[in-house]
C-alpha cells in the first residue's frame, strides 16, 4: 500500500508541475545520480551533464550510510559528448572490498525548451569474481514546471531490468521525481530540493537503498555553488528510503567537472 500511496503523491505532484509549463531553466541543476548518470538520486533524467559544451567531463564521490559499520562508497563519473550523448560509470565498494562495476550509456532523443527524452541503460558487473551482471534499458521523459511559485523540473523514468546473466528474471521499472529551486530570491537558484521514488537503485545487488520489494523514496538537498561557465560543482546531502524502517540511510556526495 505504501508504494501507491507514495506513487499517487509524486504522479500528483508531476500533473501539477507541469500544468504551469513556462521556461524554468532555473530549477534544472544536472547532478549525478548514485550511479553516475545525470539525474535525480537514483533516477536518471533526459538530460546529459552537459548540454551546450561538445565534451564535458565529470567526477564524483559519494556514501551511502545504512546504519553501523554499513557504507558503500561510490566513486564515479560520466562524460558528455557532442550534447547529446553521456557515458557515465560506479565502483560500489563496501569495506575497502569492489562489490560492482556499472558501466552505462545515454542518447538524447529530443530537446525542447524544459521538455527532453532520452534513451538509455547500464550494465552491471557484480563481484567480477562470480562472473554475475545484470542490465536495464529505460526511457527517460523530463520537463519544466513551476510548483508554489518555484521552478521546477520533472521527471518520470520507465524500463526493464535483467536480474541475472543466463537467466530470464527480469522485471519493469519504473521511477520518478523532481528538481526544485528553492526559494530562488533568497538562495539565487544555488540550493535545490530533490526527491524521487523508484523501484530499482543504484545497483541491482548490495546497495543501500533497498528498492526491490516495495520500492524506496529518498530525498534531500542538492547545492551547486558553481553554475556558470566551463566549471560544475554540485553538493548533495540527501536521506534514503526514508518510509523503510531499518533501511533509512544517509548519504552524502560531491561532483565536479570541466566543459572542453
């Protein structure tokens, strides 16, 4: 029940958005996700890091703490090229041990004004020694708004996911969420809120955010004290799977990059 309650609120949330459709470039901020493509927490958008430079590179670092001793560190990156496509990749390490590799891409199919649509996906090396992957392919839809006078950017992600090498377990999935400027008078569009809500994480085994019964919600504040020019930072402080008890989590990460 939880998970179509919390789905209904974020559809709701979306309708609203994007019923106030105007130039909303402002509450657009292309961070990583935990996996490192651009996008929200876990859920990609439509959108490469970089969209105007013909080659931009970006690195990030971030944990996922899940209570105790609990951390996967995630090291990452992605590179933008020709403003259209993004390659981006994850190290998922857990006590100094590499527990994933996760080499993805993304296509920019359209873009218009705040409105995008790409295609993409990733694989998934998971404990290279055990010679198991995993893969998903998904189409991402993004678009502008303005919520409580806020701009607003949207974003409802859909696929499939392959579970195990040689296997047909597979399942849909199925995110969305949003990028909002906070109080852009006030912080002058440095500070945004970020949620989203997904059934599928960061990787398909060992992550933090546990996604794969019921799904997980996460939300939190992207900062980005850098946003002009051939230069990127972008701070995140966020909760994970926060309507989960005994798998609520922190995590905390920073990303920069240069536009060639």
């Amino acid at each position: 029940m939880k998970k179509y309650v919390i789905a209904a609120v974020l559809i709701a949330s979306l309708a609203a958005s994007g019923a106030f459709a105007q130039n909303v470039s402002a509450g657009a901020v292309n961070g990583m996700t935990l996996n490192g493509s651009t996008g929200l927490i876990v859920v990609p958008d439509a959108h490469v890091a970089w969209e105007k430079p013909k080659v931009g590179v970006d690195i990030g670092y971030g944990f996922v703490w899940g209570g105790g001793q609990n951390f996967d560190h995630l090291p990452r990156f992605s590179v933008s090229l020709f403003q259209k496509f993004e390659v981006s990749g994850l190290m998922q390490m857990n006590n100094g041990d590499l527990q994933n590799f996760v080499i993805g891409g993304k296509f920019q199919i359209t873009k218009s004004g705040g409105t995008a649509l790409a295609l993409g996906g990733d694989f998934e090396f998971y404990n290279l020694a055990q010679n198991r992957n995993s893969a998903k392919l998904y189409l991402a839809a993004t678009y502008g708004g303005n919520f409580f006078g806020m701009p607003a950017v949207t974003t409802a992600t859909i696929g499939w996911q392959m579970l195990n090498r040689g296997s047909f377990s597979s399942q849909f999935i199925y995110g969305m969420g949003f990028s909002m400027s906070l109080f852009p008078e006030t912080f002058k569009n440095y500070v945004y809120w970020v949620t989203d809500f997904a059934n599928f994480s960061y990787t398909v085994t060992g992550a933090m955010v546990n996604a794969s019964s019921r799904g997980a919600f996460n939300t939190g504040i992207r900062i980005r004290p850098i946003k002009e020019g051939r230069f990127n930072l972008v701070i995140d402080v966020l909760g994970t799977d926060l309507l989960d008890d005994g798998d609520r989590g922190l995590s905390t990460s920073i990303s920069g990059g240069l536009a060639f």
